[in-house]
C-alpha cells in the first residue's frame, strides 16, 4: 500500500498514488512524511501531517477519537507461511507454540491479541513496519505472518516469492483519518473520492498496483 523503491527513497504503492490523485483533486500540493505506525495518531491530532493515508481500518473507536473519510478499499486479514514451511496450517487457531510476526498497533496486532485473551499461547514479533515481519520470515526467524490481505498480495506477487496465504478473513473497511473536528478537509477528500471512483481513477491505480479490482466492492 506504501513502501520505498528500489532507490530507497521514492514512496510508492496504492496509497501513495491514491494520495497524489486526491491532492491534484482538491488542488493542494501534496507532502508524504514517512512515519512509525506506534504514535501515527498523535502525529495527525498534533498537526504534524494533516491526513493520515497509510491502510487505516476504520473501527468505532476511531470514529470517536477522529474524523474518517469514506471507505477507499475493502481488505481482510491474512495468515503468511514461506512455501517451503513444514507447518500444516489452515488458520489462525492453529498457531499454538509458534512465533508469529505482526505490526503493532494494527488489525493484525489486535486480531493475535483477542485470540491470546481466548487462550492461544504463541510467541509474539512485534514490528513497527510491516516490510520488517517479511524480512524476518525470509530469514526463517518467525513461524508466520499476520497482516492485510492487500500486503500479503503485494509480496506474493512477486517474482519467486517465497511466500504463499493459507488463510484469510475479517473483512475491513480502509479510509483517510483526519483530526478530529477538522470537517472542511474530510468534506474535500471525499468529494475527491467520489469523483475519482466516477472518473475511473481508483479503478485504474488498483489495477496498475496490484492487477486487479479491490476498490469497486466498498462502493
């Protein structure tokens, strides 16, 4: 959804190429701050950046604590092995004694806590960037991988990726946080939504990112 090409320093990934069409939509010039996830929040609600666009599940406590644009795209989670692991797994339940690698302060994290407060006993990775969960696997440091789905497309794609799902589910809904109260601006992001849905847009940078269409579901 947002990461760095190859020359490390270049943002790309749906959400960047979404972010770039709503700037030229409400005719502002757009400014990508690369930011940890743990404090991303603080950072919208101190007016460090003035939007957060970075696969933000919309639930009801941040309905309370922010403002949220509509719904972008639908997503689900997703449960990551290498294609070479032995482990016989077809869904989270059955994840008892192994090291499982997430992002913190996600769905993912919240997803592995609940099933810990139900009983399962696994060892948690927590990383405060997804790319990191997918580094460590690859190095056979960690069992599996919670994340997104739309991540865990991402990184099997690619050519000889090593990665394969073997399970998906808890469907989600994906949209803009904004500081709360800050109304003008989450009226313009999503007058620019609607219009890029209408024109095409969305359709196009969800084929061109991933190859298909993820967007037209949410709405």
């Amino acid at each position: 959804m947002e990461y760095l090409a190859e020359d490390g320093k270049t943002p790309i990934g749906f959400d960047v190429e979404m972010a770039k069409a709503i700037a030229d939509k409400i005719g502002l010039e757009l400014k990508l701050v690369d930011t940890r996830w743990d404090g991303i929040f603080a950072g919208v609600e101190t007016r460090k950046y003035d939007c957060i666009i970075s696969s933000v599940t919309i639930t009801p406590a941040r309905l309370v604590a922010h403002n949220s644009s509509k719904p972008y795209i639908q997503n689900t989670l997703a449960l990551v092995l290498r294609k070479d692991s032995p482990l016989n797994i077809t869904s989270p339940e059955e994840l008892t004694g192994l090291g499982v690698a997430y992002q913190e302060e996600t769905t993912s994290d919240y997803f592995m806590a609940d099933l810990a407060d139900k009983g399962l006993v696994f060892t948690p990775y927590e990383y405060d960037k997804v790319m990191y969960c997918f580094t460590e696997m690859e190095l056979n440091r960690v069992d599996a991988i919670m994340t997104d789905l739309l991540v865990a497309y991402e990184y099997i794609a690619r050519p000889n990726s090593p990665f394969k799902i073997v399970w998906q589910g808890g469907e989600e809904e994906l949209g803009i946080c904004i500081k709360k109260g800050n109304d003008a601006l989450t009226e313009a992001i999503d007058k620019a939504l609607d219009e890029l849905f209408e024109d095409g847009t969305m359709l196009r940078i969800s084929n061109d990112i991933f190859g298909m269409d993820l967007v037209s579901a949410v709405r």
